[in-house]
C-alpha cells in the first residue's frame, strides 16, 4: 500500500518526537521513500524525559501491557539504531522500587508472588530510611530519548529526508502521518484527549548512588552519569503550557530530598506536555479527514513507542491491521 503526495515522497510524517523518529526508522529500514517535517518548537514530551523504562509500574504494582512483546520490540530497535549511529541509547540497570508505607508494601508483596509480576522481581529490599521495604525490578533501564531524537534528526537530514516546517492540515493529507504529540491533542484534531503536563529536574549529587534507579514517593530518580540524575514528575491537567513552575519545583525538591536526600544542587528545570489519550497505551490508524495517526504515548514512550511505530509500517505499507487495540477507529467507537 502507497500513498502519494504532492511534495513528491510517499510519505510524509509529521512530527519528529520519540514516536516520528522510531516510525522514521521503521521506513527507512524498509527502504521508503518518505521525508520528516517537524516546527522544532512547541510542546514536545520527548525533549525532556528521563526514558526511565520501568517493567512494574504504578501505585498498582502493575506490569505494563504486553511489556514481554513490547520490551525486547523496543530494544531490538535501539540496538540497531545504537549501531547504525554508534552511540550507547539504552542504559540497563536495577530498579529499586520502595514502599512508602505498610499498606503499599503489603500491596507490593501479594503482587510480587504472581506470575506474570515475580518475572521481573529481584531481590526483597531491607526497610531503610523511613521505608517500609521494597523490592529490585529487573528489566529496566534509562533511555537516552533526547540523544535518540537528536541524532536521528542529524542522521535524516544528512540523508536528506529530514527538514524544518511546519504542517498544515488541509495539504497532502491522505499521505501525512500525524506524530504530533500532545500539540496535535491539544489542537483537537485528533478528538477528545486528556494531556498531562510534567515537570522534571536535572539534579547533580556526588554522594548518590549512581548505580541504580530509585522509584517511590510518586516519583523517580534516574542516574544519568557524571554524578547527575533526572527526577521526576509531577502531573498536572488543567495548564498545558512548558513553563516550569514554583509548585512544580516544590513538589520535585520533596522527592528528591525523600529519595536521595538534603544533599543537591540543580542543574535544570524543565516541563513538557504528555500526550495522553488512553492512559499511556498509545492509538494508531487512518484518520476521518485523510492521512493516518500514531500518538498517545503518555507516560511510556520509550516502551512503546518502537513496537506501535513497526505495527503502523506494517499496517500503512502492507495493510496489516493490528490487534484492535491499538486501533484509534475502534477507540473512538468506544467512547
Ligand atoms: C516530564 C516528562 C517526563 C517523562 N519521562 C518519561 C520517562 O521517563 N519514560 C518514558 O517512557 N516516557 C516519559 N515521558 C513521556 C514521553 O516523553 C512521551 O511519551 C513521548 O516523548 C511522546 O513522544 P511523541 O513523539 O508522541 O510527542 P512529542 O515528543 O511531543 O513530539 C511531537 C513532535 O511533533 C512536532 N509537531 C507537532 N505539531 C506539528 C506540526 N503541525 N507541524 C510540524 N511538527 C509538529 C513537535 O515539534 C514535536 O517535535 C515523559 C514526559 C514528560 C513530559
């Protein structure tokens, strides 16, 4: 299956975020003749996430959705763009997931014991500094999402397939693949969504241990190397805007001090919009006014992201439908 364009490719893809670019490699993998536009300006979620990729997520307790298909899906694809661009992306390393009180704890270890939960369940973690105990998750890691999109957009534009601009709506769409993100949720041209803004910090910290990831008090601290890490997020619904704000940094300074300590300086401080239409299970599929759609990655996209862009190439180039699922037209019947 082909659509042509009038700017002369087959395809065009509309946004080069973490969702863009794993669809951009999926094509040029295959040897499509496509290009990428993206505004470089706006909303972008992939600018600034921490890529923590983390198989035991939530107050739940919960693996993600068909994690055992989509993880090693994804780091098959980083693998081969790690090559391809001989840099290091992905970063595997031990969760140590905490429990903030008995109750969680008491959640955690009835989860811990179930088949599909004890996979990824390492070692029991002894009660420590106000923790009521926890466990190490295997599986995980950090991926490098801004390096990621970053050398992939100098990798395109080399080929000559990448370029700045800004899509229009009304032009060459039955070939345009919308991966625009939350500023394409927001703008409501993909229907109702419900975005999440997030808030996060570059913190650096000689003294913290670098060698594994932390998780709890609703938050996360991820090493980055050089003696720094990502912490995050917060979750905020009602003002989609990439303005870092007092509260924000507030809440972050509190996870930071309950899952390294007192002891930091702050390097930066970022927000970004996520895109969010079913929880952070992302939709595919042709859209009503012409071209396709891949977006709602909400708070997963490193996940993700890989396995859905493979499904989409199969299902724009060869006409391969995916489970339903992942299907935005039965979504929206749904609703
Ligand atoms: C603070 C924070 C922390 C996060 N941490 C993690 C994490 O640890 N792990 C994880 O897996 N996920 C995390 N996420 C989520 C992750 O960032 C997103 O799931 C993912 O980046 C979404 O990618 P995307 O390509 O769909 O959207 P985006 O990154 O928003 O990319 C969309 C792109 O489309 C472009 N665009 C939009 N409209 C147009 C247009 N009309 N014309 C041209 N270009 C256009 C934009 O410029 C942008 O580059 C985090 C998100 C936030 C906000």
């Amino acid at each position: 299956m082909s659509e042509v364009s009038d700017s002369g490719v087959d395809w065009t893809i509309v946004g080069q975020g973490l969702a863009g670019t794993c669809l951009a490699w999926q094509l040029w993998e295959r040897g499509v003749d496509f290009q990428i536009i993206d505004r470089e300006c706006g909303i972008a979620a992939s600018r600034v996430a921490a890529g923590l990729v983390n198989p035991v997520t939530g107050k739940n307790f919960e693996p993600s959705p068909m994690i055992g298909e989509f993880l090693p899906e994804a780091l098959d694809l980083y693998r081969r763009v790690e090559e391809r661009l001989e840099v290091v992306l992905w970063h595997p390393m031990p969760i140590m997931r905490l429990a903030g009180n008995d109750d969680e704890w008491a959640k955690m270890q009835v989860k811990a014991a179930r088949a599909d939960v004890e996979v990824w369940v390492g070692r029991e973690l002894a009660k420590q500094d106000g923790w009521a105990g926890g466990f190490e998750i295997r599986g995980g890691g950090r991926f490098d999402v801004k390096m990621f999109v970053d050398l992939s957009r100098e990798f395109f534009q080399a080929e000559g397939i990448y370029r700045k601009s800004e899509a229009a709506f009304d032009r060459d769409v039955k070939a345009r693949v919308w991966c625009d993100g939350a500023a394409g949720l927001v703008s409501g041209m993909h229907g109702e969504a419900r975005c999440a803004k997030g808030e996060i910090l570059t913190v650096r910290a000689a003294d913290w241990d670098e060698s594994f990831i932390r998780v709890g008090a609703g938050g996360w601290l991820v090493p980055v190397g050089a003696g720094c890490f990502k912490l995050g997020s917060t979750y905020e619904w009602e003002r989609l805007d990439m303005e870092p704000s007092e509260a924000g940094m507030e809440r972050l300074r509190r996870i930071a001090m309950k899952l390294g300590g007192a002891d930091f300086e702050i390097v930066a401080h970022e927000a970004g919009v996520r895109p969010i239409l079913r929880r952070s299970e992302p939709l595919i599929g042709p859209m009503e006014a012409g071209g396709w759609m891949f977006n709602g990655l909400g708070s997963k996209g490193s996940l993700y992201a890989p396995g859905m862009a493979r499904r989409l190439a199969l299902w724009m180039l060869d006409g391969v439908e995916p489970e339903g699922h992942f299907d935005i037209r039965v979504f929206r019947k749904q609703l």
